[in-house]
C-alpha cells in the first residue's frame, strides 16, 4: 500500500508553483487548428501570387491557353476560399438588401471572368482595358479572403 499512497501523493502535488501542466499554454486543438490557418493563408496568397503571374502574362500573349488556365486558377482560388472555410467566418454578414455579400463577390468574379473571355475574343481592345479587368478580378479575390 506504500506504493499506492505514494503515488496517490504524487498526483495531489501541484506542479511548479500550483499550477497545472496545461495552464499558460494552448491546447493541441488550438495548435492544430492555428497550424491550418496559418497554411490555409500560405497557400491562398500563393495562390494570389499565381494569378497575379498569370495575369500578366495573359495580358502580354492574350492566348486562350494563357485564358484557360487564368480561368482555372481563378475558379481554384474560389473553391479555396468558399470551400475551405475562410469564408465561413465572415458568412453571415449580410447587404442591406438581405443578400450574401460573399456570394455577390463569387458572383461578380464569374461575371468578370466571362467578360476577360469576351475581351480576349475581341483583338481590338486595349491592352489596358485588360489589364483593368485583371485587375478588378484580382481586387475581388483580395476582397473575397480579407
């Protein structure tokens, strides 16, 4: 029986000056869960670069190999953030109309994305007017995960 009352006393003892071992620090969940934001964020602002990369270069070559995969990266970018739970935070917040704002954003950046299509077909648009629309599709990403 030593032993037990030995171990019993053991337990009832506070560790270094009465606090407990898990006190001060964070939990393996929040730990967890701060991990995956933070590579959550990596690689959605690497994604950003990647866009922004592939923007310019469809903007210099105005290729529709250079479009489609503008397009794709794009949409990946929206599945990233819609799906993958950074949009979930700020969900909930609505317009004075009662509409998701998120949503609207996602919306917008379809329209855009159809209307970069449009700009492409057409060989007698600016240059800027494209950079514009790269622009603003790159804007409403940014917004979209802020």
């Amino acid at each position: 029986m030593k032993v037990n009352s030995e171990l019993q006393s053991k337990m009832d003892t506070p560790t270094k000056a009465g606090r407990s071992p898990a006190e001060g620090r964070p939990s393996f969940n929040e730990m967890v869960q701060s991990q995956t934001h933070q590579l959550k964020q990596q690689e959605i602002q690497q994604l950003m670069k990647n866009i922004t990369v592939q923007g310019n270069k469809l903007a210099r070559f105005r290729s529709f190999r250079d479009l489609a995969k503008f397009k794709r990266m794009v949409k990946q970018f929206l599945q990233e953030t819609v799906n993958g739970g950074l949009a979930l935070e700020t969900s909930h917040h609505f317009s004075m109309d009662g509409h998701n704002h998120k949503l609207a954003i996602v919306k917008e950046v379809d329209e855009k994305l159809v209307e970069l299509t449009e700009e492409i077909m057409n060989h007698e648009r600016k240059t800027v007017d494209l950079l514009g629309l790269i622009g603003e599709i790159r804007g409403l990403l940014v917004n979209l995960y802020m």
